[in-house]
C-alpha cells in the first residue's frame, strides 16, 4: 500500500478487532459503495503501488517520536538530504498498526502479540478517474 492509497472503512466495532476476526470481503457491496461516494468518477478495480508524501492535520499520540526526531531514518546525522526526520514507510507501517491493527513490514511484534496477519485480510481495490464528460 502506497502513500497515495487510502482506506475507507467503516464497522460497529474497533477496526482492529473486526480485522482480527478474518471478515469475509462483500465484493459487490464493497463496489456499490465506492460508486456511490465517488459518483463524478470513473471507477475502476485496482491493485498498484503509489508514492506520495504529505503532513496534514494534526499528528497523533503514536506519530510524536518520529516528529520529534527520536526515530531517525538514517544513522548518520550528516545526511541533510531526506525531507523527515524518520523513515515514512516506518511511520507507516506504526499508523497501520495503531489504526488497524497490523503491519506490512518490519516487526513482528513483541511475544504474544495478537496483530492480525495482514495478509488474511480480503480487500478491495479501484482507481477514481475523472468520468467522461461526453
């Protein structure tokens, strides 16, 4: 999951703990859904990788070390080339741990952890094109 993905999601419970219970994806209510919020656009199922960086609004509990410097991206303070003080995959991956409950890369977690396994996770995918004005 890139930079420039999003993730709509919606349940009656933590996300965490309705991911842990292995959901079952309703591919077509999923579709439905994602036409009705986007109606100006094309929309067209999907699965790519996408880059982009951003800070917008405020940051959360779990993202203030990397903010503050305490989680750098590099070892060598010599490097004044990278744009954040910390590497964005390694923020990424602690907001989908914070928000969801899971991580793509890096850490297993720690003994005992009940983070859901990513990849037992249905999802679907599309990309929003302007529709035709024809």
């Amino acid at each position: 999951m890139g930079a420039k993905d999003w993730l709509i999601c919606y349940a009656d419970d933590t996300l965490a703990s309705v991911l842990a219970a292995r959901p079952e994806l309703d591919r077509v209510a999923t579709d439905a859904l994602v036409r009705r919020l986007f109606p100006a656009h094309e929309v067209t199922p999907v699965g790519a990788n996408e880059e982009v960086l951003e800070d917008v609004g405020d940051h959360l509990a779990f993202e203030e070390p990397y903010w503050a410097g305490e989680l750098p991206a590099t070892e060598d303070e010599e490097d004044e080339e990278y744009s954040f003080p910390f590497h964005p995959l390694e923020l990424g991956e602690a907001a989908l741990d914070h928000l969801f409950g899971f991580v793509l890369e890096g850490h297993g977690g720690p003994p005992g952890d009940t983070s859901v396994d990513p990849f037992e996770i249905p999802l679907a995918a599309y990309r929003l094109t302007a529709a035709s004005r024809t």
